[in-house]
C-alpha cells in the first residue's frame, strides 16, 4: 500500500511526483509547495496526474535535488504586469559573496543547464542566482511581447525584487540573448557579462545566405523545438561533437512529452522574435567587461558570430574558443567553462577602474534627480576592493535605459573618437499612448514594436551624433504619460484601482488638505526630478486623438515651470502614417505652435518619417545656442528675459523652405 503524506492525506508517490513536474509547482499564495496529487502541468492549465515512470522526470528530480542540496531555494516574483518570474535563490544571502546570475539557454528548463556549476562556483566565493526565462519552467507572462528585451525587464524586475543591485551575468545560448539586452538596458545593475554561444551579432540574411544548417526560421524551429524523436536527435547531433551514440526512441518522446509540448506556441514565437529583422547594425554596444565563450565546431550559431562579436565590443570583450566542443559547450566541456568564469569574475584588473567609472557615471546620472532626501535608496553600488558602498536616493520609480551610459556610439554616429565633447538632455512629454516610447526606440535604436506596452516609471536612452564635427551624446528621457496619476496612486492609495477608473482631476477633487499636501510634495519631487537640467525637449501629441493636442498647453505650462526657460522645445504631431483618422489638422497645430514659438514638424514612429529631423533639429539649435554662449545655467538672464532668440517654423512637406542660418533637417 502506497504511504500517505500525514498532513495533506495524498499518495507519497504523488508528493515526490509534485516534485518532479516541471512547472507551477510553487503555491504564490502560501508561498510553499503544493501537495496535490492532480498538477496543472507546467502552467498550461491542463490537470493531469504525473507518470509515476518517466526518465525526464526522474532526471529534473535529480537536479532539483541538486539545487537544494548547493543551498538554494526556488522562489517566484509577481511583476506588476501579471508575467512570475520562478528563481532559485541563496537561502541565505552572503554579503560577502558576489552575485551571479545564471541565465540558461532554450533547450530546457535553468535546472537542467546549471547544476554541475551549483558547487564549483560557491566554492569560488558566488552567491548563486537561476531564473526560468519567460515560458520555461515555471516562468510565464499573459501578454503578446516576446522580445528578448521584454525577457531582460523581466529578470531584472525579478532580481530588484530579491534585493539584488549588481551583479554579475552569465548567458548561454538564448540566455545570452537576454544577458546582452540586460548588460545594454541596465548599465548600473550589470557589472559583468559572460556569452557563451550567444549568436546576438547574427542577422535575419545570415539564413539565407548559408551560414546555419537551416535556411529560414521555420526550420530553426522544427530542430530547436522538436516534436518527433528524429528532429530530436538532429538536435543533439548539432549541439554535440560527441553526441551519445544510443539514443532510443522511448526516452526522446519522453523528454519531447515533458520539456517540448509545453508553451510551445510561446517558444515558437520567442523564436520568430529572435530572428526576423534581426539587425546587426542596430545592435547596442555594452560598456561592462565581457567575456565571449564559443564551442570551436558550433552548428547552431557558428564561431563566426563569436569573431563578429569581437569585433563589435573591441577592447571590452576577450574571446575564448574551446577546443573540440560545439554548441553545448557548457555541456560537453563544462570545467573549462567553469574555469573561465571563475577567472573572469576574479580578475581583478578591471575592478577598480571599473567600478569607479561606472560609479561615476551612475553617480552623474542619478544624483541630480535626487528628491529632498526622504526616498529610500533606490541602488547601491559596492567597490569589489574596498567594500565601500554608494547609495543613490532617486525620486524616480526606475531609469532603464536601452544603451549603455558609457558608450560612444559610433555605428550611430557615423564614426567619431570615443571623445565626447558635448552632452544634452532632452525629454520627451505627452499622453500616454501618444508614441513617445516609440520614438525613443526608432531614434535610439531603429526599432519599432508593434506590441509595445505603456511605459512604466522612466526609461532612459543614448545616442551619440556629430554635428559640425562635435560629438554630441544625447540623454533622452521618457515618462509615462499617466506619471502624475502613477504617483498619487502610490503615495496615498492603499487600494488597487485601475489607472483607466480615475483622473488626475477626479483625485485632486476628492482628495483631504493632508492627502494633497503628500501629493504636492511627490508629484513636485518626480516633476522636477524629471525636467531637471533639461535643454531640450519633444512635445508629443497624437494626431488621430484630438484630446491628446488639448492636453498640450498643460504639457507645456508643466515643462516651462520646470525646466530651464532656455529648454528648446519641438511640438510634435506623432502617428503621421494614419493620415485618414486624422482628428487633429496641421494648420491648428501650427499656428499654435507659432503662438508659443515652437519648433512643428509631424512624425511616424512606424514609417520613421522625421523621427530623425525632429532630434537633429532641436539638438542642431541647442548646439548653435551653446557655441554662441546664449544658454546659461540660470533661469532667467540678467534682464529676466529667456536667452533663446525666436525659434522658426520647421514645417512637414517638400515645399518647406528652411532657414539659411539654421542646420536642420528638411522635412520629407
């Protein structure tokens, strides 16, 4: 007869098996594990009961048991957008150690790619943490954003949850991926970087052109995501240089029932995300000391990707190729590997240097928004020699920036030395749902989301420009257009409520004298953290909503009683490709633009029509102001007037004659 567990009365053979069912096994509201003998497998919401005899199972037992015997602990963050992140954790957190995050690849679950690593590397002084990715294990998201830069957000929400503000990264495959994005969106968080067989330099006519084993994404997919046990074995021959030479049918549609059947429309589209429009071009360059790790006979992503990577990093990155290993190379040579990431993370010719330009920069980026001091440190940065740490007090709910604050981007640029002789800060202001975010990535980046989701808190991006043979690094900021009413919801609101239910005005009605008095000071604290040294600024409304362009005097009085009066400001007419839902006509934009001397062109995020000549020309008039020592660091200039002389009218169209004496773009 079968035992029974004594508190839950189920089958012993049911309680192990809860154990060995990859997938939602952690209970988010008890925070334990469940016992239950009838499991939702993998998070489908499929019920079944667990094969008491399955090889897979019995293996992701093993390694769970291998998790909990090096100290760690499985964990599972809630992200405000509904997506958990599942994370195994120290279970007791050694100040002393340094964090290591262990990113793993698409083949299978974290478990399975990370625990010959569990005890070599706490015994070389790590403090070890593995997540699930999104649609692995028990990691999921209810949205449509399948992007590897979604995935970073993620990981990252997830670490900050777990009190985790730097650390060092390790990617494989997949995880490298989300490793490079991480490393590029946040700089301060991310001290170091490990790729191995991370092919993020490859382009979408890469395939075409014969460089992998498969011609297009579709047969990417039937080999990384496979349904029969011959794709299966095609799989392991291609990620082996001595795959196992028996490999019976039995056992693969085993594994294929278990680790391949499970989120696999999600995997699919993970996939297609990964591949289509891939541009080399518009890859971000990452400031942190990387080190590259390739299988010399990789049939997946081939060495020459590891070579195009080296290229692209220069000097910051060091490439190590090991011999007789492909693309599981953390598999088959896993000593090396080992090896070579104990010795990167302890190389200690990059620690102080390092860390003093990063703090630097953290320091010059975040110190100047700090609120009165009331805010709870937001990050804290630890010298790896001397111990001493820097907390930075930021009123804002967090900067993510999409590049790098280090780097000089000269594939953006258009060539250029490292040096940068100007920096400028420019905002951009606006509804929410306008296309700010947009804008950002088609200027920053030259990417366009169609699934993109309203912007949380701060996001914060880099680009590097010459113009008339100055490098000019610009610094833009974007803000959820909902901030104010973000804000009073988390200052005085211990209920939940929709954004959607309630306006700013509604609250400013129905709120008490003390209630408005917190408001006051948190709303005036990310405002003026927000538009602080501001000399430029994008004011954006969306043609096809007439109630985004009436909300734009209040942008404007907001901005102008914020920032510096010099601030050169372009009112921007967003979604200009949707001509026949037009709510909002040129000809009352620009006469309202005229009436407050605005810069006026109209854009399309999607098109990237003007996207460009938008940002060239405000930050082409800042530059001319500053050579001409017209913008000054005060308010007002000794007269009390603005130091800007009048501002022309850059209008959309071929006709448009633009001033001689301004160095903007046309229009198109």
């Amino acid at each position: 007869m079968c035992p029974r567990h004594p508190d839950d009365n189920v089958c012993f053979l049911d309680v192990i098996s809860s154990y060995l069912i990859p997938g939602r096994w952690f209970d988010r509201r008890s925070s334990r594990l469940e016992l239950n003998p009838i499991r939702r497998f993998a998070g489908t919401g499929v019920e079944m009961a667990p094969p008491c005899l399955s090889a897979t199972l019995l293996r992701d037992w093993c390694h769970r048991c291998a998790f909990l015997a090096a100290g760690l602990r499985p964990s599972l963050a809630i992200l405000a957008d509904g997506a958990s992140i599942h994370c195994w954790t120290p279970a007791r957190p050694d100040p002393s150690r340094r964090p290591l995050v262990l990113l793993h690849g698409f083949g299978a679950t974290a478990i399975w790619q990370w625990s010959h690593y569990l005890r070599p590397l706490r015994r070389s002084g790590f403090d070890l943490y593995v997540p699930d990715l999104l649609f692995f294990g028990a990691s999921e998201a209810p949205g449509s954003d399948r992007s590897e830069a979604y995935q970073a957000r993620c990981v990252m929400a997830a670490m900050e949850d777990l009190g985790l503000r730097r650390f060092g990264l390790v990617g494989v495959s997949y995880g490298g991926f989300v490793a490079y994005k991480m490393a590029a969106m946040f700089p301060s968080a991310v001290e170091r970087v490990v790729l191995c067989c991370a092919g993020v330099c490859l382009e979408e006519r890469d395939l075409a052109e014969g460089l992998f084993v498969v011609s297009n994404a579709d047969d990417a997919v039937e080999i990384l995501l496979p349904q029969s046990p011959d794709k299966l074995r095609q799989l392991v021959r291609l990620s082996f240089v001595h795959p196992p030479r028996i490999m019976p049918s039995c056992f693969l549609r085993d594994y294929i029932q278990v680790m391949c059947t499970v989120y696999a429309k999600e995997k699919i589209e993970l996939l297609h995300a990964l591949i289509y429009e891939r541009k080399h071009l518009v890859l971000p360059e990452i400031a942190q000391p990387t080190l590259i790790v390739w299988g010399e006979k990789d049939q997946i992503f081939p060495l020459e990707l590891g070579h195009r990577l080296k290229r692209h990093l220069g000097d910051r990155a060091q490439l190590v190729v090991i011999r007789n290993a492909g693309h599981a190379v953390n598999l088959e040579k896993s000593r090396e590997f080992c090896e070579n990431i104990v010795k990167f993370f302890h190389d200690s010719s990059f620690n102080d240097h390092n860390w003093q330009k990063v703090n630097r920069r953290v320091q010059a980026l975040y110190v100047n928004e700090l609120s009165a001091g009331k805010q709870r440190p937001a990050y804290c940065l630890t010298d790896p020699r001397s111990g001493a740490s820097t907390h930075l007090r930021c009123s804002l709910l967090r900067a993510t920036s999409g590049s790098s604050s280090e780097r000089s981007e000269e594939g953006m640029a258009g060539g250029g030395s490292d040096k940068i002789d100007y920096v400028f800060k420019v905002v951009l202001v606006g509804d929410s749902a306008v296309g700010k975010s947009q804008i950002l990535a088609r200027f920053a980046r030259n990417e366009f989301a169609l699934d993109s989701k309203a912007t949380i808190g701060v996001e914060f991006q880099t680009r590097t420009l010459v113009i008339q043979h100055k490098s000019v690094k610009t610094q833009i900021w974007d803000t959820a257009g909902q901030e104010r009413c973000r804000f009073i919801y988390s200052a005085l609101s211990p209920a939940t409520y929709p954004l959607s239910t309630i306006t700013f005005e509604s609250w400013m009605a129905n709120s008490s004298d003390l209630a408005m008095d917190r408001l006051s000071w948190r709303y005036r604290a990310v405002t003026s953290a927000y538009y602080r040294g501001a000399v430029g600024a994008l004011l954006v409304y969306d043609i096809t909503r007439r109630q985004s362009f009436d909300h734009i005097p209040r942008w404007l009085e907001e901005l102008r009683s914020h920032s510096d009066r010099n601030v050169v400001i372009m009112l921007v007419g967003n979604k200009s490709d949707l001509e026949d839902q037009r709510d909002v006509t040129k000809d009352e934009a620009l006469e309202f633009a005229q009436k407050e001397n605005l810069f006026f062109l109209e854009t399309s995020a999607l098109k990237a029509t003007n996207i460009e000549n938008a940002f060239q020309t405000v930050l082409t008039e800042i530059f001319n102001i500053v050579n001409k020592k017209n913008l000054t660091s005060e308010p007002h200039n000794s007269n009390g007037m603005p130091a800007l002389p009048s501002k022309k009218i850059i209008l959309p169209g071929p006709a448009q004659e633009i001033p001689k004496n301004k160095a903007c773009c046309t229009s198109s």
